[in-house]
C-alpha cells in the first residue's frame, strides 16, 4: 500500500511539473521547454503500468512494454532533444553519439520486454537502458555546471536563475545514483528484490526517484516563496528588480562586442538599447528593458542581423569592424543561450 501511495505521488508530480513546463514555454516562447515538458507527462503515464505489487495496471499482458516505451524509451529521447535545443543552439553537440547509442540500448530494452517471462520476472536485457539514462543524466548535469560557470561572473543574474543551474546538477546526480543502484540490483541481485541486496538496492532506487522529483518539482515549479527565498541575499524591490533582469541580458551582449578593440560597452549598449527602441517603437527605457527582458534567443539572433544595429556600430568609431563586433555578440549568445530557458517564470 505504501509503494502504491509514493507511485501514485511521483506520478501526480510528474504530471503537474510537465503542465507548468508546458506553461512557461507558452508564457516566454521557448519551445525546448515543450520537450521538457512531455518527458514528465510520459514517464507519468508509463510509471502508471509499474509492475508493483498492487497495482492493478502493473500486471496486464502489455504493461512492461507500456512502461519501457512511455516510461524509459520516449523519456529518454526527449530529454536528449531538451539537452541539445537549451545548451547546443547553433554550435557543436554531441547529439549523434547519444541517439547512437540510443538506439542500440532501446533495441537491446525491447528485446528484453519481449523475452522476459513476466512483468514481475524480467529478463537483464530489460535493463540495457539503463547505461543510456546515466549517460543522458549525466550530459543534462555538464551541461548545466557549465552553463553555470558562464554566468558567475555576471553580477546582475539573479541568485535564484544561478540556483536553478545547481539544483538541475543535483537532481541529474540523484537520477544517476538511482540509476547506478538498479544496474547493481540487476547484475549482482539478479533483477529481484527478494534478497537483502536487491532489497537495498530496490528501495535506493525509489528514494533517489523521490528526491530527484522533489528537487524536479522546485527547480521548474518553483514556487515564488522558495524563489523569495533563494534571492533572499538580493534585496531590490520589483522595478529595480526588472531593470537588474534586464541588465544582465543586455550584459551578456553588451560586453562581448566591448571584447573588440575601438568598441566601448557604453556605445554597444546604446546600439542594442536604439535597435530594441525602434522595433518597439519607443525609446522609453523601461520599456525598452522589457522588451529586452522578453525577448528569447531565437530573436536576440534575429536583432543581431537588423541593418541598422550594423550602421550605430559602423558609425561608433573609425576602427570598429561591425562583422567582428556582431560575431562577438552572437558567439556571447551562443555561449550562454541557456540563460534564456533558466529565467523563465
């Protein structure tokens, strides 16, 4: 009864972190939060085919295969879309060797659905996922402490959006260690949790998925009261707040192209402001920092190629190459892209 209580928990939190990703990506325009989104919503609906003892969809004739597919399979390849779409936006991924591998551990996974005796007696090919889901926790975890170290040096990021990156380091290793318990649970416990290792193991694993989803729960829920509280060092009110958020946008943009020898950050940020103004159609500030703080990365890309924003920087000074200082500003973009997907509320 117990097991079934905490199934059906990680269930319902899977399904309402899934609903609020689906929200954000609306509200802020960034669709990778989607992919995001849907592996919650399906690892929900595969874990309700559990083969736990009293769950009554635990044990019909379909419901391993309803599990692998919705639960391991479809999960994991969403979540190695949202890896790519959030830090691997225009440069380099290793998104190939991950579907590689993949897809041979998901052939290898069915073939142990198929060949196993029961859903409470599974074949060790059922596992073979299992290399692939550390492997994939553990991209999402780099990715994320390297995302991090980008932002550490800018001041005007908030501490929460900085605490968000760490919790996702968490949660991913508290996902692997989870992961890690269930390989030994299947190689030395032989997939069963009737001795005292696979018993050990077996409930390491469900007390890693609870915190993991815990972890989950406030990193993209984020109620605003554990926000308050991760900010609790910053003490601005909102409007000061606002023009902080927005500054450190205009930051990342602003100091890549002062990077360019003849480029004050001062002159940069004037053309970002002037370009932002005449899309907007006003140059009143707070509203051009709302708009500023709005946009995604997809139209920060988009205002790097305005003709204009390349005629202030022509016009700044007599050595400034314009080309130079707008590939600095897309490279700085590139680098940090996640920040866009980090700030979402």
């Amino acid at each position: 009864m117990a097991i079934n209580i905490l199934l059906l928990i990680l269930i319902l939190l899977r399904v309402v972190i899934g609903l609020r990703l689906f929200a954000l990506a609306r509200q802020n325009n960034l669709p990778n939060l989607n992919w995001l989104g849907l592996y919650f919503i399906l690892f929900a609906f595969g874990a309700i085919f559990a083969p736990v003892q009293g769950n009554p969809l635990g044990n019909l004739s379909a419901s391993l295969l309803l599990l692998t597919v919705f639960g391991v399979l479809l999960t994991q390849s969403m979540l190695i879309v949202f890896n790519h779409g959030t830090f691997y936006q225009d440069r380099n991924s290793p998104i190939m060797e991950y579907w590689i591998i993949f897809a041979i551990t998901g052939v290898a996974t069915l073939y142990g659905v198929f060949i196993s005796e029961s859903n409470f007696n599974q074949s060790p090919w059922a596992a073979a996922y299992l290399p692939t889901q550390l492997l994939v926790w553990g991209w999402h975890a780099w990715a994320a402490y390297q995302a991090l170290q980008e932002l550490k040096r800018e001041m005007a990021v908030e501490d929460w959006i900085k605490s968000r990156y760490r919790l996702m380091i968490w949660y991913s290793a508290l996902v692997m260690i989870g992961g890690v318990a269930s390989i030994i649970r299947t190689l030395l416990a032989g997939g069963v949790t009737t001795n005292q290792l696979g018993s050990f193991m077996g409930l390491l694993t469900l007390l890693m998925q609870i915190a993991s989803v815990a972890l989950q729960f406030l990193v993209w829920v984020m109620p605003e009261s554990f926000r308050q509280w991760l900010n609790r060092d910053q003490k601005e009110h909102a409007a000061e707040r606002l023009h902080e958020q927005a500054q450190a946008v205009l930051n990342i943009v602003g100091d890549a192209m002062a990077e360019v020898m003849g480029m004050s950050k001062m002159l940069a940020l004037f053309s970002i402001r002037k370009v932002i103004g005449l899309q907007i159609n006003t140059e009143e500030a707070a509203q051009v920092e709302a708009k500023a703080l709005s946009m995604d990365f997809n139209q920060w890309m988009e205002l790097l190629n305005h003709p204009e924003l390349y005629n202030l920087i022509k016009n700044s000074g007599p050595n400034v190459v314009p080309s130079e200082v707008i590939n600095r500003a897309r490279q700085a973009l590139i680098d940090k892209q996640s920040f866009f997907t980090m700030k979402a509320t």
